[in-house]
C-alpha cells in the first residue's frame, strides 16, 4: 500500500483520488465577446453593452450529452461547472435574479441539462460558483470591479449591503445543494481580501472570508451535502487547494503543519478559461499528456478545462485536444485512475515519470523522451516480476545488473540496477508506458 498519508478532510474524497482526471467548463455570456471571462471587467464594458450578450445569448447547438461524450472519451471521471462567474450571470434557472439563462433566449435551464447529462453517464458532477458578482446591486465596488474607474463609482456604490449579497450567495447554494440531485464538488472562486483602490479609490476593498460570510456558506453547503468537496478559495481551508496554471514540482502541503494535503491543478488548453476566440496559445499534444501524468506523479488531480463557444458547443480546438486525451488514455488509464506518487524508494528514469497503484503492486514507467533501446531503472534488480508495455500489454524483457557493453570502459551501473530493453523504434503511443509487475 501507498506509504503517503494526506492530511484528513472533512468531505469524501476517496473516490476524487481515485479518480485523478476531470472536466472543468467555463461557459457563461463572456463566451459572446469571446476574449476572456474577464472581459466585463478588463475592457470596463459598460452595463448597457453587456445586456446586449443577455438579449442574445442563444445557445442552440447545446448538447450536455455530447459533452459529456466527450468528457467520458477523454477519460475525465469528473467534472466542475460554472453555475455563476464573476460576471453575476446565473446558468441556472435560480428563484433570486432575474439575471439568469431561462431570461434569456436560451430559455432553457442549463445547469440541469448538465447535471443530467454527465451523471447519465457516470461522471461526478461538481459547481463552480463564483463569490465576485459584478452583476448584483449589493455587490460592492472594488479593485476588480467594472465600474471602479466609473467618475460616479462612489455614488453607485453608496447603499450596497455586502451582507445582503452574503445572504444572495447562501440563497443561490441553498438552490443548486437542493435542486440538482447529489453534487460532489463546490468549487468557490476567489477571495483578494488584501486588495485595495489606490489613491482616492482606497474607499474601494478586496473581499474575503468575512465578506463572504464564508463560515455559514460551507456550513449551509455541508448540511445539504454532507459528503461533498470544497475548495480552499473562500480563505477557509476544506477539502481541495487548487494550484492554477502553473505546474507543481512536488506534492502539495500544508502550509502550516508540513502534511501532503488533497490537491487539484486547474490548467487551461489555451490561455483562457472561457472561450477566446483569437487567443493562440494552445498546448501541444505532449504538453497536455505531462501535465496530466506530472500531477498525477505527484499525487495530484489535474482538472483541465473546457471553454464552449456561444452556441453552445466545445470547438474544434477543444475537441483534438480532449481527442489527445482520448487516444492517451483508452490504452494508458490503468497508469493514472487509482494511482499516485511513486514510493520514494523509486527513482525515475531521466525524461520519465512515475507512478504507482495505491495498493503498491504496479508501477508505472511514463516515457516522455524515448530512449535509444535500453531504460535503466536504478536499483530496481530483484524488485520486478514482470514488465511490458501498458499500451498493448506486449512483454519487455529485462536484465538485471550493470549494462555491459564491447569496449566500454568499467560501468558505473550498480548491479542491483534493472535494464528494460526496448524496441528500438517508439511505439505509436505519444507517451509510451512502462507498466511493472512488483514482487
Ligand atoms: C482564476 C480566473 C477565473 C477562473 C479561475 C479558475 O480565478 O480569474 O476566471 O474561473 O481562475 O480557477
């Protein structure tokens, strides 16, 4: 068994560590303007011009199953959607705003159909719920608002109940615990509470755990889910910290006691959470497959995400890139669900990566760089039954000791070493595996 014990957490998340993979989707009306979730707040666009993405919104070609295909194909066990962004804009048909999807030409309740959809087949379905709204009238201004550098921002801001909004949140996650069957993440973003307006904006502050009332929020959600997890973005510590677009080198720990805690990435195919049309930064196909198999070496979960165009669908970008996943893991999943960082006693190959099955039997070669014909596995003679290739399960053979080799000088090799020798030409697989049998 897997010797890495992860600090306790007060939701289930045994099945989320199993698990490893999952979707996140970014969808809302910043899909309209295409160029960013942010985009209300980094072009100041004023309310009369966002309604116009409110009176239009028209996402015809929405199909939850197909996405869920997809996600399926992909080999995604879970996935986390925005309920509400940062924007204020409810994707689902809630009973406190009228700023909401079912008002909209949509007419449809698209967090259902979602829900629906993903659980049919098989997937835990999780919210993301934005804590920012730029959108609700007792949201108060501050330094990530859209209306910060307004001349009248002070005046618009006069009156706003950041408590009343407290209690608009507690209202919305009352409706999406209740209204939606058994949900197994909420995934809260974020808190800046250190933030202020410089100058003469300083009456304008970030908000946080105070602010959002945060303590009643999660006792709320955890009386109507008991088991469900919860990120770490309300400032209270929960189930899940939530690393974002940037590649951990380690297990993650807690940053007061030392313990290995429950982790998650969240990275984007491109660089944009919600759909960008003309943002070119998409990840190559190797790129996507490491940082799946680097988190999972390291005994993290990786949620990759996902941003649909306005009509609904994921596009043709997104689509090769989950095809990448696809064609990865139909042959190679046995190396990431039900697996974590490998016993310290293993040392990975250069240009490899490891990991091992949490009852300890199977390890786990990942080749990032393929090798001219041999692998050596450092100290690793006498430890191994069996290995083959993962993909097609065709044998390796192996030599345990130093490679020897005519007219090489004395070799530095061990002779408690284990030599894979591999075919000299890489197999048709984008990151081959290596899958040993332990005795
Ligand atoms: C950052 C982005 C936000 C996105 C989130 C996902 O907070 O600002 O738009 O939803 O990351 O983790």
């Amino acid at each position: 068994m897997s010797s890495y014990v992860t600090r306790k957490t007060p939701g289930d998340t045994a099945w989320f560590t199993h698990d490893r993979f999952g979707m996140f989707i970014h969808w809302g009306l910043y899909a309209m303007p295409a160029r960013h979730e942010w985009i209300k707040t980094r072009e100041l666009i004023p309310e009369e011009h966002y309604q116009l993405y409110f009176e239009n919104f028209n996402p015809d070609l929405y199909d939850a199953k197909e996405w869920a295909r997809q996600a399926k194909a992909a080999g995604m066990k879970y996935a986390v959607m925005t309920t509400k962004h940062h924007e204020g804009f409810c994707m689902f048909d809630s009973q406190y705003t009228d700023y909401k999807c079912t008002n909209t030409p949509a007419g449809r309740d698209l967090i259902r159909e979602y829900v629906d959809a993903f659980r049919a087949e098989g997937l835990h379905v999780g919210f993301y719920y934005s804590l920012i709204d730029w959108h609700h009238p007792d949201f108060p201004i501050d330094p990530l608002h859209p209306r910060r550098n307004d001349p009248d921002a002070f005046e618009q801001n006069k009156g706003r109940d950041v408590h009343k909004y407290a209690e608009y949140m507690r209202n919305q996650i009352r409706e999406l615990l209740t209204n939606y069957g058994k949900i197994d993440i909420l995934w809260f973003d974020f808190s800046y509470s250190g933030r202020v307006g410089e100058g003469d904006k300083s009456w304008q502050k970030g908000k946080g755990k105070d602010d959002w009332e945060a303590e009643e929020l999660i006792a709320l959600a955890r009386s109507l889910q008991p088991g469900i997890i919860i990120d770490n973005r309300t400032e209270i510590e929960q189930d899940l910290w939530t690393p974002e677009q940037f590649q951990p080198t380690e297990w993650q720990r807690h940053p007061e006691t030392g313990e290995l805690v429950v982790w998650e990435a969240c990275q984007t195919f491109s660089g944009s959470w919600g759909y960008y049309r003309d943002e070119t930064t998409w990840k190559s196909p190797e790129m996507l497959l490491r940082m799946l198999i680097n988190t999972v070496s390291l005994g993290g979960n990786l949620l990759m995400n996902v941003g649909p165009t306005a009509r609904g669908y994921f596009d043709y970008r997104a689509e090769s890139a989950l095809a990448v996943y696809a064609d990865w893991m139909k042959y190679n999943s046995r190396s990431i669900y039900g697996c974590t960082m490998a016993e310290p006693e293993f040392e990975a190959p250069a240009d490899c990566r490891l990991t091992q099955s949490v009852d300890g039997k199977r390890l786990y070669v990942h080749i990032f760089a393929y090798p001219f014909q041999t692998l050596t596995l450092k100290g690793m003679a006498g430890k191994v039954k069996y290995a083959q290739f993962l993909h097609d399960a065709s044998e390796l053979r192996f030599t345990e000791g130093a490679l020897r080799r005519d007219y090489a000088g004395k070799s530095e090799l061990e002779d408690k070493d284990l030599v894979l020798h591999l075919p000299a030409v890489k197999p048709n697989c984008l990151v081959p595996v290596v899958e040993l049998f332990l005795k």
